[in-house]
C-alpha cells in the first residue's frame, strides 16, 4: 500500500500579520520607518564612508567595506537655500537642490513625527526657530534632512545610507530619544550625528 506524502509545514512567516502588528495598524503606529526598525537589524549597511568616525568604525571592519562621500554640511545647503531666496526666484531657489526638494520643501512631508508649525528645510537646516523643539531634537532634524538631500543628490550612496535609513533614524529618535543601529547598541542625538557627519566631507 503506498503511503501518501506528507504536506510540507506551514510556514508562519507567511500567514497575515500577527496579533501585535494588527495592534500597531489599530494604533495608527504602522509607519514604514517604525515597522522597519522593529524588524529588521541591522538598519544601517555595513558599508561606510572612507576615513569614518569612531561612531561608525564597526560598520566598516571588514577590508573593501569603505566607498568615496562628498556629501555637503547643513551649512552648505543652508547657504546655498539663501542665496536663491535671496534672488526671489520661484525658479531660482529649486535649482540646485535635487528633486524633488527645495529650500521651500516642508520638513513634515518627508519626515514622521513631524515637527511643530510648518518649517521648512531651510527653516531647519539655518536654525530657525522651531516652538516646542528641543535643541537636541532640532539638531538631529537638520542632519536627518542635510542626509536626505546629500543621498537625493547622489552625493552619498545608498549603500551607505538609504532614504529609508535616514527616515528611520528620524522617526526612532523622535520618539524614543535614541536610535539603535543594531541589537544591544543605543545612539544618543549626538552620536546620531557624528555619524551622519562621517558621511559629509564635503562640507
């Protein structure tokens, strides 16, 4: 008598979403960044920017792991904003800056939480005051969008630093005060920082 097969396991990965994603989506926690920072770790790639900080030398141990960045510094940006606004040219102010971002470009359209009122990314990149906003906060948000703009103007690599990492780092440390870039490690907002700046030599 032949014996029939037996069907192959479930695999649980493949069924809906568990209860406590349901829970998130309820909650209205169902952001991409939040999701992807519970899911997956690490966020960052092992792949960093040559000569980086101390922050980041354990992303870059391995020989061959490090490429060239030239991305710019908020000041860069910051400057280059105000020129153009300067010039009171629609037209003006745009060019330069990689689509789809202007000087004019609200932070809140790119970033989640947002920030209080409606500043822009030269309102957050020239330290223009922003109700309600911690320095510490402030300061991370003008690297969050100096990273944004450098990685759109191809100044930094994806392999480095993808949109979907600097929009993670954004939204974990607005709401927690920190960012894990692996299990077990916690960066402050100014570890936060030195390491998006060992991306911008080009500043």
């Amino acid at each position: 008598m032949a014996k029939h097969a037996k069907p192959p396991p479930q695999d649980d990965t493949a069924r809906l979403p568990s209860a406590d994603r349901r829970r998130w989506l309820k909650a209205g926690l169902s952001t991409t960044p939040v999701l992807m920072t519970v899911a997956s770790r690490p966020v960052l790639a092992e792949i960093a920017c040559k000569s980086p900080s101390n922050a980041v030398s354990s992303f870059a141990s391995a020989p061959g792991m490090l490429v060239s960045c030239y991305g710019l510094e908020p000041d860069a940006w910051a400057e280059s904003g105000n020129t153009r606004a300067r010039r009171g040219d629609t037209l003006a102010r745009s060019s330069g800056w990689p689509g789809p971002y202007s000087p004019d470009s609200l932070f809140n359209d790119y970033f989640v939480p947002t920030l209080n009122g409606k500043p822009t990314f030269l309102d957050v990149l020239g330290h223009r005051n922003i109700p309600h906003v911690t320095d510490d906060i402030h300061m991370v948000a003008r690297y969050v969008t100096t990273a944004l703009l450098n990685h759109a103007a191809g100044k930094v690599p994806g392999t480095v630093l993808s949109e979907t990492a600097i929009r993670t780092i954004w939204s974990e440390y607005a709401r927690t005060g920190s960012f894990a870039p692996t299990r077990g490690v916690s960066w402050s907002a100014t570890e936060i920082v030195e390491y998006l700046k060992s991306t911008m030599p080009g500043g």
